[in-house]
C-alpha cells in the first residue's frame, strides 16, 4: 500500500482517528509521520500537537449567539504548566496538570480512547485498598437498585448489609 | 571473540526459548507506564527530581532478588558508550528517546534480558515485559507481578477516575501497551495484506511495519498494538489483541498452504535465491538483508529449506543492525562498512549451519 500523503514511498504506518465524531483510517510512510508530526500511538518520537490543536479550536467555539469570553487560562500550581503548553506539546507536566485541567480533558480522552474518558481498569493494591471498597460499594447499590426495581427484598437486605459493613470498614480505618 | 561465542553472549537470553506459534509470532511485548505521585514528570522534572528518583529506583530495586526474574542491574545512561546503549536499543531493551533525551536516564534489567524498567523515560517507570512467540497473556501476567512488587515501595500517581497518570495523554488509565511482532510474508506475497490491514484498524488496533536502517516497511515484519488505554481492563484489552493475533496466524497459515499448492516452483525458487545471495554476497545493505531473511525464513517455515535453524531470522534481523556490527567489529564503521560487515557476519553464520 503506498503513502498516503507522497503516494512514492510504502506506507508503513496504519491506524485510525477519529475525527468530528467519524473513523478515518491513515496510511503514511514514516518520512511523512516525521514531518507532519503525526500522532503515532506507542512511539515517542511524535507529538500529538496536531491532534490536540484541533481539540483546542473545537473547545473554544462556544454555541452560536453565546458571547466568546477570553478563554481563561489555567496554570498547574504544582508544576507551572499551563493549558496552552499541554496542548503544544501533548504532554502534563505532573501528576496534579490532570486536576487543573480536569474541566478540558473529557473531549481530549474521549477522542483519544474511542469515546473513553474513565479508567477501567487496575487499582493499585497498597494505594487502592480504599478506593477498591469504594468501587465495590458502588457495583454493589447499583445491585441493590436492581433488586429493589424487580421487588427481591430478602436480596436487597442482605446486599443493603453488605454496603453498611464495607462503609462502617472504611470508617473505622479512617478512625483508627 | 569466534563468531557463536558473540552470538551466544550477544543475543538476549529470552530469545533462545522459542515461543508457542513462533513460526508466525516472533515475540509478544508487553509495557506498563506508571509515575511517581509527588515528582513532575520527566518532561517537567529538574535534573535533581530525576537523580532522585534513580536513587529509589537503586535503593529499592537494584540487586534485589525478585522470585520470577532474579537480579536486577541497574545501568545508568550516562555511564555508558554510545554503542553500549545503541545495542541496548536494537536489542528492544531501552527506547532511542532513553538512550539520548534523557537528563537522567537508567534501565533495571533482569539477566534473561525479558524485564526491563525503564527510569525517568517519558514517565518515571515504564515496565516492558518481552517474552518469544505468542505470550501475550504470560507477559501480562509477569508485567502485572512488577507492577505490584514496585508499588508495595513507591507511591504511584494513580486516580480513581483517570486511572494511572501518564505523562502522554495516549497512555492514561491502565498505561499499558501490548504488542506482537508478527512475520505475515505469505499474507504479503499473495497481496492480502492491504485488505486485512483496514479491518484490523477498525478493531482500535494499530499496525505498523518494522524497519531497518530505510524508512519502508521490511521483511514482512508487522508490529500490532492496541491503540486504547483508557476505559478497558488490562485482560480485555490484551485479549482483544489476542483474538486478533489468533485470526491473523490462521490466515496467514492458509496463504502459505495456498502458495505451497499453487505455486511451489516459484515461491521454492524465491527463497533459494535469497538463500543462495544470503551465503554469497560480499556487499549487503540492511533493507536487502531483511528481505532476504524473510524469505530463507519463509522457506523453513514451509519446509523447503530445511538445514537451517528457524530463528535465523530474528536473530540476525539484531546482528547485522549497525550497533552490533560495531560491537562485533570493536569499532565505529561507515556505512559502507557496515554493508561489508553485515554480508561477511550473515555468510559465517550460514556456514556454521552447514557445519553443523
Ligand atoms: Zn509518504
Ligand atoms: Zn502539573
């Protein structure tokens, strides 16, 4: 399959964007990844700027008859990056950049990961331990709600006890 | 130094296993990205950030015996030779961006070579388990063992909503990356390559061709990887690639049966020819030599050529890359020299076939 992009060299790079809200599938070569700067999933050696620039225009275009404010800008306390940085070079600057600019990266991650913006995954075991009761509490009223739709009290009891004996171990690790 | 004894002290330990489906699936690939939580990341971290997280990396992890692995040696970038790190990076055990970028880069390996961790690369640590043939599963399995060993020591930038904190908003939520690298010349030959190459990208999988020292896609080597990190778990996004893998491998195992019956005489012809340029030439340029490697490969795998051992291929696909020509020869070469020297080093391990 040739490039793409120069239709001379044999494209070796193949994967998918999506773009307004539609799959496009690429083909290029690496000598036209390099100079465009292409957004390469895996590889270092690229930016995502062009990516996240796009982002960028399509946040600030407020809904029609809205008055544009001047985007106000948002600044990392812990690291100094500030929101136009990260959108140049496609990278935070420390943990807490995810916290400050927390308002902007729903659109970012969902375009990124297929209309993913939460984690679905691992939890740390040492860090997570309470994070882990928590997530288990939720699946378990979510349960509870179900068992309560389709009128199964005796489940719904013993579920309800589960959640207050898992909120009553958070508590006393907290007092404790 | 003889040429077997280079080759047995150059070649990763890990790679002399050969792998489930190791015909197809040369190696399977698996790199957890994890981050300190009260260190900017490397791209933002002072020179002192980064040397002090080195010195966690040494004072809890170096020379420690870990139950799967075993020792772990920590090598630092700046102590090191161009070279030295050069073989590091075509033997897939550090990034280029490791070996050059870093303002304080080290690497903790294991002696098989199959466990690297990567320090202050993109992100503080980066996991990469590299296992041979199609294990996709076991080197999650063992990526997921280190991840746990490290995070009983240090505090990892983890939230409950984005999951782990990477520096790259690619790899956010599980930051893993899992990959294989496949040999799919039969699927190439018989032209099938460009129809599966858009089906697979559908699947949110990215491909992308290995090359040598050129900028084409060579040796009918395919790099498959997932494009998504966040949102999925860790198994269903390895078993995503996986079901993938599997598909490619049947078809690719039916267009080599399909080549044997229809065109025996040709495709017989195509790998000695290869094989018969591979044992004489004087004079070969890298991209030459992974194409023909391909295809002595081919014939092995098919049956045709059958005194020769099957991970030839990869492993003088490593050896006749431009930093162990220079490790084996004990000096900086030319280009021109290199070609010399990749002819001379591909026709000497022939002939210890031959010998054999
Ligand atoms: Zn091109
Ligand atoms: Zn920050």
């Amino acid at each position: 399959m040739l490039c793409q992009e120069c239709q001379q060299r044999q494209a070796t790079l193949h994967f998918t964007k999506i773009i307004n809200g539609k799959k496009t599938e690429f083909h290029i070569c690496d000598v036209c990844a390099k100079e465009k700067g292409e957004y390469i999933p895996g590889s270092n050696s690229f930016s995502i700027h062009q990516l996240l620039s796009g982002l960028l225009d399509v946040n600030f275009s407020a809904g029609a008859g809205e008055v544009k404010k001047p985007p106000q800008e948002l600044k990392c306390k812990n690291c100094g990056m500030t929101y136009q940085q990260f959108a140049e070079i496609g990278r935070f600057g420390c943990a807490d950049c995810y916290e400050t600019f927390n308002p902007k990266l729903d659109p970012i991650f969902k375009r990124i990961h297929s209309g993913n913006a939460v984690h679905g995954g691992k939890i740390p075991k040492r860090i997570g331990k309470d994070l882990q009761v928590h997530r288990q509490i939720e699946q378990l009223k979510q349960k509870l709600q179900e068992a309560v739709t389709n009128e199964e009290f005796e489940h719904a009891a013993e579920l309800r006890d589960n959640i207050r004996s898992l909120e009553k171990s958070l508590q006393d690790k907290k007092e404790g | 130094m003889s040429l077997q004894n280079f080759i047995s002290e150059a070649i990763s330990p890990w790679m002399k296993n050969e792998g489930p489906d190791a015909d197809i699936v040369l190696s399977s690939r698996v790199r957890l990205a994890r981050n300190l939580n009260n260190t900017p990341f490397p791209l933002a971290a002072s020179k002192e950030n980064l040397e002090a997280v080195i010195k966690l990396a040494e004072e809890k992890f170096a020379n420690r015996t870990h139950r799967k692995f075993g020792n772990l040696e920590l090598l630092k970038m700046e102590d090191m030779k161009q070279n030295e790190k050069r073989v590091l990076v075509e033997k897939h055990l550090i990034s280029p961006n490791l070996s050059d970028e870093s303002k304080a880069g080290a690497a903790l390996l294991s002696e098989d070579e199959s466990l690297s961790i990567m320090i202050n690369e993109e992100d503080h640590i980066r996991i990469q388990v590299l296992l041979s043939g199609f294990q996709l599963d076991q080197s999650l399995k063992y990526a997921n063992e280190i991840d746990d060993w490290m995070e009983e020591k240090a505090d990892f930038a983890f939230d409950e909503k984005r999951g782990y904190l990477t520096s790259c908003p690619t790899n956010v939520g599980t930051g893993l990356r899992a990959s294989v690298m496949m040999h799919l010349p039969a699927l190439v030959i018989t032209r099938q390559m460009n129809r599966i190459l858009p089906a697979i990208n559908q699947l949110g999988l990215v491909v992308r061709g290995i090359y040598g020292e050129g900028s084409e896609a060579l040796g009918n080597l395919f790099q498959i990887s997932n494009q998504i990190t966040l949102g999925k778990s860790e198994d269903d996004i390895v078993e995503d690639l996986r079901s993938v893998v599997i598909q490619l491998i049947q078809q690719e195992r039916a267009a080599r049966e399909s080549l044997l019956q229809e065109s025996k005489l040709q495709i017989e012809d195509r790998v000695y020819r290869s094989y018969g340029i591979l044992s004489y030439s004087r004079n070969m340029e890298s991209k030459e030599a992974t194409q023909r490697l391909s295809d002595v490969r081919l014939g092995i795998d098919l049956g045709l050529i059958d005194n020769v051992s099957g991970n030839i291929l990869n492993e003088l696909m490593i050896l006749t890359q431009p930093g162990f020509l220079q490790q084996y020869a004990g000096e900086i070469l030319s280009p021109e020299q290199r070609d010399q020297r990749r002819a001379a080093l591909i026709r000497e391990r022939l002939k210890l076939e031959k010998d054999k």
